[in-house]
C-alpha cells in the first residue's frame, strides 16, 4: 500500500480510538467520582425512596458496564437515548444545534484565519522592531480578556450605543447557510475571531520565525538572493506545514470556545444545551454533548496532522 | 473645528515630524498611521473618534510612566541583586507586577479598604456611579456614603463587591494553580525518574486527557458533583495538572539523562532525593514561568465557569459570577457586568506580562527560544 495512505489511515485510526477512550472516560470514570447521580438530579433533601424510585426509573440500577455498552451502541447507531428532565430524545435536538454551532465557528473562522495569518506574517517582517511589539502587547491582552468580557463590549458599544448587530437573543432564521444570518451573527462571530485570532497570530509568528531562522535561509541571504525571492520559493513551501498545523488547533479551540459565546449571545447551539443540561444534572445530554465536542475537537487535531503530513514531504517518511 | 480637535491634529502632526526628523522610523510611523487613521475615522464618527484615542492614549501614557517609575523606585529600595533583576523588566512587566501587588493588597486587606460589606444592601438595583448610598460597613455600623462604581443588580455597593470579588477569585484560583503545580510536578518527575511501565502509563492517561478540551471535561465532571468550593478547586487542578505534567516530564527527561543524575543513581539515591535534590534545583526558572501562566489560566477558567454558573455560588461575590448576576443590566446600558469583566481582564493580562517577562529571561539565558 501507498506509505502515505497507510500513515493517514494510522493516523485516523489513532484518533477513531481516542474517541473511543473518551467515551468510556467521561461515562464510567465520571461515574466511578464520589456523589450519585440519582441523588444529584433530585437534590440532596430527595427521601431515599424517591432516589430508588428514579434510579429504577432512568436504568441506573443496572450495572455500570452493560449501562455502558448499551449506550455506546446507540451512539454508534446515532442514538443518544432520552434526557432525563423533559424525557425528548436528545438527538433531535443535538443534530439541529450542532449545525447551529457549525455555522458559527465557520462564519468565525473564514474571517478569523485570513487575519491571524497576516498578521503573523506582519509581525515577522517587524521583527523586534515597534509593530511587532505593539502586536505582541495587544495580543497578549486578548488573549488575557475573558471571551465573556469581549462579549458584552461588543454588545455594549455595538449593538447598543452605536446600533451595529444584534444583541442577545439570536436565532437565526430557516435556511442556515444565508447571508442573511452571517449578518444575524456578526457580533457572536466577531467576539470568537478576536478570542482565537491572538493564539492564532502568536502560534504563525512562531511557526514562521522557526522557518526564517533556519540555516538554508540564512545561506540563501548569504548568496545574494533577494528578500522576496527568498520568502517566494524557499520559506514559503515549508511553512505551509506549520500554518495548516496552527489553523487546525485553532479551529479546534473555536469550537470549545462557542461554549460561553453561545450562553452570552443567547444562541440556540450545542454550548447553550449543554450549559443547561449540566445546571440541571441532566447526564444523558451532558455525556452526549460532551462525547460530540472532545470528537469535534479530536478530528479538527487529527485533520491538522494529516494537513501537515500531506503539506511536508520530510514527514512523508517518518525514520 | 473646535480647539480639541485642532490640539489632536496639531500634536499628532508635530510629533510624526519630530520623529521624522530624529529618524525615529517605528515611532513615526505609529504616530503618522494614528494621523492618517484619525482623518478617515473623524469623518465617520466624528469627535467621539479623536475623544476614545485620546482616552486610550492617556491611559497607555499613564501605565507606561507608573510601570517606569515603580521599576526605578524598586531598583531604588531593593538589595543589590534583586535591583540587577528588576533592572531586567520591561516597563510592561513592571506595571503588571504593581497591578498584582496592588490587587493582592486590596484582597487581603479588604475590610479595611472596602466601603460596605460584602452582602450589604446599601441602595436601589443598578443605581448610577457615584449616587449617594447607605448602609452597613464591613464592621455591621451603618454609614451613609458614596457609591463610586453604582450598585448591582440588587442594590449592593459594586466597589466593594469588586474588592471581595479579588479576594475571592484570587484565593481559589490561586488554590488551583499551586495544587495543579504540585499535583503535575509529582507525577511527571515521578514519570521521569521511575521511568518503565509507570512512565508508560502515567503519560498515556494524561495523552487522554489531554485530547478533551478543558471546559468541556470540566463541565462534564461538575454535572456529577455536588457543588461546593473544595470540588470546584480539586476539578479545576485535576484537569490542569495535565500542562504542567507535559511540561515538568519534557524538561525532567532532559535533565535525567546528565551525567550527576546518573552519578546519583550510582551512588545509590532513592527517587525521592533524585526529584527534590538532583532535578528540582535545576528546572526551577521555566518552572516559575509555569506557574505565573497556570494562575493565569486557573483566574479565566474559574470566572468562565462562574460566569455560567457552575463555579462559586451566591452570595460570595467573585468576578465571574458578578458578570453573570448583572449581564441582564447591560441592555440597560448599566455596566456593572463590565467592571467585573474589566478587572478579570486586568489581572490576567498583569500577569501574563510579568510571565512573559519570565520566559524570555529564562530563553536569552539559554541562548534563543530552542
């Protein structure tokens, strides 16, 4: 077999188990912490009939394991079973928020990334110089701004004293993928570009720094040949592997990222149903919310390392 | 054209010449990108454009002169080998250091300092800044005052909150981070110094764990918790230690295999003496770098969860929380929920400039970023 092939097909592999590991992470090791769950959906002043009732009552009374293989069947048939506070089937729910979620993080992210690493590239070309420092200070303090924080700024300035978006609530209208919704979204959008895009700008200044600093650069300055010349055939080609790489982790970072975004603006995705079902101790929609995420951001990891395999002919044979 | 706007461009205008003529190149072209920035912007919005850069440009000013002046004032008072290090600060670093003092103290000694107590009600919901209020000091004797900051969503002096709130937020995080430390530094220099099979298994739980994003994982785990502080403190290390276990493992393996770790192990030396006597001494400044950046992390992550209600739980007052109790007043146009974010942020982005001071000294000590 093609020995790319097969390294991908190894690397998709890897990240199909660790999902794998995660599910029975986060079901049997959240079940094996102190503190049952019964009890906990009830409240602590539940009589304890009342907690025996429930748990017959929602299967909890079933051993830990067959409650787990039992659920991790279901996944795999994309059933995630019923929430225990309105008894709906959570899938229903689950399929149309996490588009919902999607639809955010993408609108983010197509402007987030053209900026990020244009900026990076800003700020190696001013190296130590003024410009990069004010960028490094400036995205330091992003980085250090609570996504909360960013939110209501935006919302307080924007939406209300100057009239630019909309504010809390936001449900976006029927056919998603409109324009008419990326403008719904704009001050939800504009709050995660700004959360990612300092990761995002330090993770590509380092990443080309790293190139720039490399020997063959240094004999290509030394032969003469022009800067942009230099950057065109010789620096560019290898940073196209790092800057996949950034792009990915990022990607992945805005999907956890939504979580509080979503619970600031109001907005009907999978963050918002997730907050709510752990305020409620609602477990079934928690696992599967959780389950969905950590795969969210395991595939969007995985997608980086084939990027950068794919990108960089050195990682096409691993020694 | 007013006078305002006729200083704005005079000054902005005489000081790219200046910088010009002095061939300044960077600070010229700061200046002179403001300018030029400034025209297409006034004809937008106006005065309020000249007016917010104005603001912005006094408040830098005045960080940039309070952090140089407390870095000549601590070379001034500090002994001789202390003053070279403070020497070595930025001025940023230097003005976050007096931000966190300053916040520590305000924490620790907040009875003193804070105008009302922290539950007291001293006058109506999400009264204006500065508006007369009265009430019970932190001692239980009621005083008539001022509100300086206004008062929340139900009528409690917010400036006071605010200080209660650093003590707060700063104690717990600070409880986390210093646990993560030692929970993460335990395990990765046991890792490193075991080695075998416990190295093996150690590393590949926190791979795992690794692989959730934090929030999630948090959340998931304090779904199935009871809710109180201890809890909340232990989830938040447990989850983090995993950072500090990639670090502490990297740099331990490094220093294991050098020839006196070696020469310990020959001469006989338990584990224990290898970690705190053979490795520890020698990883201790990317190591103190760590720490600033986990109590960093551990003040954002905290007020997250606060903010969404799974962290502290009312009545304490604690900065995440206090943005999600007065989040509904910001439609208002009260912004309660924005000094409470503003002072997360602050603290946070202090501390990432000392840290970030840190880690450049430990990498120019090594000779580049490696």
């Amino acid at each position: 077999m093609n020995p790319v092939l097969s390294l991908i097909l190894l690397r998709v592999g890897i990240g199909l188990l660790v999902i794998l590991a995660i599910s029975a992470l986060l079901f049997i090791g959240v079940e094996l912490l102190p503190g049952d769950f019964a009890r906990n959906f009830l409240g602590q002043s539940a009589t304890p009939e009342a907690v025996a009732n429930i748990r017959k009552e929602l299967g909890l009374d079933q051993p830990l394991l067959t409650r787990y293989f039992d659920w991790l069947g279901g996944v795999l048939t994309g059933d995630f079973g019923t929430s225990w506070a309105n008894k709906a089937s959570v899938n229903e729910q689950l399929f149309k928020r996490l588009s919902n979620t999607l639809f955010l993080a993408a609108v983010a992210a197509v402007f987030a990334v053209p900026i990020a690493v244009s900026l990076g590239m800003v700020a190696v070309f001013f190296r130590n110089r003024l410009p990069d420092h004010v960028i490094n200070i400036v995205s330091l303090a992003a980085i250090s701004m609570p996504e909360f924080f960013v939110g209501y700024l935006f919302i307080f300035f924007f939406a209300l004293l100057l009239g630019f978006g909309d504010g809390p609530p936001i449900i976006p209208n029927a056919p998603l993928w409109s324009l008419a919704n990326v403008q719904l979204v704009a001050l939800p959008a504009a709050t995660l570009v700004v959360v990612v895009l300092a990761h995002m700008m330090r993770m590509t200044r380092a990443a080309i720094l790293n190139i720039m600093d490399s020997a063959y650069i240094e004999t290509a300055e030394l032969k003469g040949v022009r800067m942009m010349t230099i950057i065109r055939k010789h620096a560019a080609p290898n940073a196209i592997a790092p800057i996949i790489n950034v792009v990915a982790l990022n990607l992945a970072y805005l999907v956890v990222g939504v979580v509080v975004v979503e619970v600031i603006f109001a907005y009907p995705g999978m963050g918002q149903y997730f907050v709510d079902a752990v305020t409620v101790r609602d477990m079934p929609v928690v696992q599967a919310c959780g389950v969905v995420f950590a795969a969210v951001y395991v595939v969007l990891n995985m997608v980086a390392d084939v990027g950068a395999i794919l990108a960089n002919p050195r990682l096409m044979h691993p020694k | 054209m007013s006078l305002f706007v006729f200083g704005y461009f005079a000054l902005l205008i005489a000081g790219s010449s200046l910088a010009a003529y002095y061939e300044r190149r960077d600070v010229f072209g700061v200046l002179f990108t403001v300018t030029l920035a400034s025209l297409i912007f006034g004809l937008i919005w106006g005065q309020t454009a000249f007016w917010a850069v104005t603001i912005i440009a006094i408040m830098l000013a005045a960080a940039g002169g309070l952090g140089y002046s407390f870095r000549a004032y601590m070379v001034m008072l500090l002994p001789d080998k202390a003053a070279r290090f403070m020497k070595s600060a930025p001025v940023t670093a230097s003005f976050g250091l007096l931000v966190i003092i300053i916040t520590l103290l305000l924490a620790i000694f907040a009875d003193l300092v804070a105008p009302f107590g922290e539950r007291a009600i001293v006058g109506d919901v999400w009264q204006a800044a500065g508006t007369a209020c009265s009430g019970r000091n932190p001692f239980g004797q009621v005083i008539d005052g001022e509100c300086l900051l206004g008062t929340d969503n139900l009528g409690r002096d917010m400036l006071s909150r605010l200080i209660y709130g650093a003590q707060t937020t700063i104690s717990v995080a600070a409880a986390a981070g210093v646990l993560s430390f030692a929970i993460g530094m335990f395990l990765s220099f046991t890792a490193a110094a075991v080695g075998g099979w416990v190295d093996q298994v150690l590393s590949r739980i926190n791979d795992l764990m690794l692989a959730i994003p934090t929030l999630i994982f948090a959340l998931v785990v304090l779904a199935a918790l009871p809710q109180n502080v201890y809890i909340l403190v232990a989830v938040m290390a447990t989850i983090d230690q995993t950072r500090v276990f990639r670090l502490g493992r990297a740099v331990a393996i490094d220093i294991a295999v050098q020839d006196f770790v070696e020469a310990a192990r020959l001469r006989g030396e338990g584990w224990f003496w290898i970690i705190f006597r053979e490795i520890l001494p020698n990883v201790l400044t990317p190591l103190i770098a760590e720490f600033g950046l986990r109590f960093a992390f551990a003040i954002l992550f905290l007020s997250s969860l606060s903010f969404l209600g799974l962290g502290i739980q009312p009545p304490e007052a604690d900065w995440g929380g206090m943005v999600k109790d007065n989040k509904d007043g910001i439609i208002f146009l009260v912004p309660a929920a924005l000094y409470a974010g503003a002072a997360i942020a602050t603290l946070a982005v202090c501390v990432n400039m000392v840290v970030d001071w840190l880690l450049n000294r430990t990498a120019s000590l090594k000779g580049g970023r490696g």
